[in-house]
C-alpha cells in the first residue's frame, strides 16, 4: 500500500501523470471533490 497526496489545484496533467506513475488501481476522494477527466466513480 502507498499513499500519494493529489493536490486538487494542480493542473490535470500533473494529477493524471501522479495516478498514472504510481500505478494507483483506487483512488479515494471526498464527495466534493471533482474528479479529472478520464478518472471514474
């Protein structure tokens, strides 16, 4: 298990290549945060 931060302010690219690079298979966000493009519920 890892943790990695997503800073929800930073641009989608760098959030993308962040999940990407980490080779995530979930990710767990807030309600109310809005998910990037491509990204599912």
């Amino acid at each position: 298990a890892v943790y990695v931060p997503l800073d929800v302010n930073a641009p989608v690219e760098r959030q993308a290549f962040m999940v990407e690079d980490s080779q995530a298979r979930v990710l767990l966000t807030r309600s109310h945060v809005s998910l990037t493009s491509g990204a599912q519920r």
